[in-house]
C-alpha cells in the first residue's frame, strides 16, 4: 500500500502492478469524465477530471490499451475533492484504451467513465471515430460499392446537419456543421441510370507571356466564374498562359482540371469550366463536335495560382446530368510550365 507521498508519472510495469492493489472506487460518490482533444495525426491530449473524492484522498489514474500501459498517475483530491489528470497519448489508443481510478479508503476497484474515446459516425455497419478537436473534424469519408443496379442517392441523419455530400470513385464524403455526437447515417440508394458521357485530353500547352499581344479574343470567364461576352483579354508580361484544347460528349458541364498532384476525381476547387462547345462536325475544317478550349491566363502578381517551372497534372472532365456522374479522361496529361520568357 503507497504510504504518504505522491506517485508522479509512472510508467514502469512493475509499478503499475503495486498500483493496482490500491485501486478502489466508491461508485456512489465518485464520478469521472474524460476528454480528448486532436493534436495532429499522431498525438491526442487527455484530461480526465475526478469528483466527489473526500479532501486529501490518494486518487490513483491507470489506464491500460489492452496489456500496454497508456498512463499511471496518483494525485491527492483537493479541497473540493477533485483531482485533474492531463496526459498525450498516441492516436492508436483512440477508443481501444480503458482506464481504472481507485480512491482510497473503497473496497473494491471498478471501471467509470476513464474511456479514452471520441465520437462515431456510422455508415452501413463502417465506423469512423472522429476525435473532438478545437478546429473540430467535420468530413468524414466511406468505402462505397453500389448494389446490383443501384447507385448513390444520398445519406441521411437526425443526429447532425449535413452540409454537403458526395460519392466518386468508391468514395462517399460527408460534411457536417459540427460533429458534436455518435452520427448514424442512413444509405439511399436509386436506380441505376447509363452513364454515355465521355471526355479526352487532345492538346495541352503553356508560355509564358511577353507582352505582345498574345491574348484571347472571345467569350472570356473572370475570377469569379462569370461570363465576359466579347471580351479582349490580353496578357501582361511574365503572366502565365495554360491552354488546353479538350473533347466532350454526353455533357452538360464540361471543362478542365488542374492540378499539382494527381487527379483522381472532380474537385470543383481545381475545375476550369469551358465555355463554348463546338456542336456538330466540320467535315472542312476537320472539326469534331464536342471539341472545346480553356484559356488560362494567371495575371496573380503575387501566390500565383500557377507557378512557372512546376510540374501540373491536367485531364478533362464531362457531366453526364441523367447520371449525376462526372466522367474523368483516363490519364493524368503531364506539363511543365516554362520557367522563363517565350517569344
């Protein structure tokens, strides 16, 4: 039995074993609450608040992720009769670790409230636990394979507003405005519809401006999406031009991605919408129907949006509206922007 003095911060196994002789609990009087707060993918604090203990009891913390100690601490109550424990632990102990608080002066241990846990976001039997953050986690992501002839519909839930949902690629990312609580979604599916659009890169380039006059001419799109008709937009010396000439069919949306890494899906953050879409064959010219161009011309003076001499991923993507489906083309097309000036 520990005598008069503190324990502070043991670890050792041996240890732990003497401390659990003297664990003990009064289920009555004691209560005991813990939270967890993120750190970053590796670390979560917990603190673990103790009440009801009489003043100047030995209050013992043990908390255990299966045989391997998480922490072992003993602090006497004060005059209130609480006791705090603070603690960093691994994000692996995250709703596996369980932890026992003994009082002297009880006769027999018992668990209470010692759960290092977070919340669960539940989807078709998978379970997401979402640690509570001071941010505060809000998108949580599931593995998604339709059912014979069926695709996404939606999901749904009581326990907290969904802001925005998605499913591409096997994937379906749900947004909330807080997770403050164990979620349950419920899965709707619909009935499958074709999907007939299609999408290619054919042409991509990229310069980087003299000043001369190198603009376009045309229906032009501003910073923020909206359409300048007949508008003469030329480039100032030492912007960046990227220039993709793309093929679509079967859409109502259609444009161009671009990106630093890889592209796997639509992502609206990365999405250059065309504008104007060739819309039958011109047996003459060799024009086919579906073919379109995006211009982009980087005028940022500062925190370009694209850098010259880096490396970017482009493919074009199609919106198939009866299928509610964005069509990818098949490779990530690869450009370097030119790091100096071109004629």
């Amino acid at each position: 039995m520990a005598k008069n003095g503190v324990f502070k911060k043991i670890t050792a196994l041996v240890m732990a074993i003497a401390l659990v002789v003297c664990f003990a609990v009064s289920a009555s009087a004691v209560t005991v609450t813990t939270t967890t707060k993120y750190v970053d993918d590796v670390y979560i604090d917990v603190e673990v608040n103790v009440a009801g203990a009489d003043e100047g009891d030995n209050v013992t913390y043990y908390a255990k992720n299966g045989s391997t100690d998480v922490h072992i601490n003993q602090d006497k109550a004060d005059e209130n009769g609480a006791v705090t424990f603070n603690y960093r632990t691994e994000v692996g102990n995250l709703g596996t670790t369980t932890a026992k608080v003994g009082v002297t002066g009880a006769s027999s241990a018992e668990e209470e409230g010692g759960e290092v846990d977070g919340y669960t976001v539940t989807l078709d039997h998978q379970n997401q636990t979402v640690i509570a953050t001071d941010e505060g986690q809000t998108k949580v992501t599931f593995n998604y394979s339709a059912s014979d002839g069926m695709q996404f519909d939606e999901v749904t839930t009581d326990d907290a507003t969904i802001t925005s949902q998605s499913e591409s690629a096997g994937k379906i990312n749900v947004t909330f405005a807080a997770i403050n609580g164990n979620i349950a979604l419920t899965l709707h599916e619909k009935e499958a519809v074709g999907v007939n659009a299609t999408a290619e890169v054919l042409e991509i380039g990229a310069k980087i401006s003299t000043g001369k006059v190198d603009g376009v001419i045309g229906d032009v799109t501003d910073a923020d999406g909206n359409v300048i008709e007949n508008a003469d937009i030329q480039a100032s010396k030492g912007d960046v031009k990227l220039t993709v000439i793309g093929k679509a069919t079967g859409a109502t949306k259609y444009g161009i991605l671009v990106s630093k890494s890889a592209i796997t899906t639509y992502d609206a953050n990365i999405a250059y919408e065309g504008i104007t879409m060739l819309e039958e064959d011109d047996d003459k010219l060799g024009y086919e129907q579906g073919l379109f161009a995006v211009q982009i011309i980087d005028t940022s003076k500062t925190g370009a949006m694209i850098e010259a001499g880096a490396t970017y991923n482009v493919k074009v993507y199609a919106y198939d509206e009866a299928a509610d489906k964005y069509v990818l083309s098949e490779a990530n097309t690869t450009i370097e922007i030119p790091a100096a000036e071109e004629n």
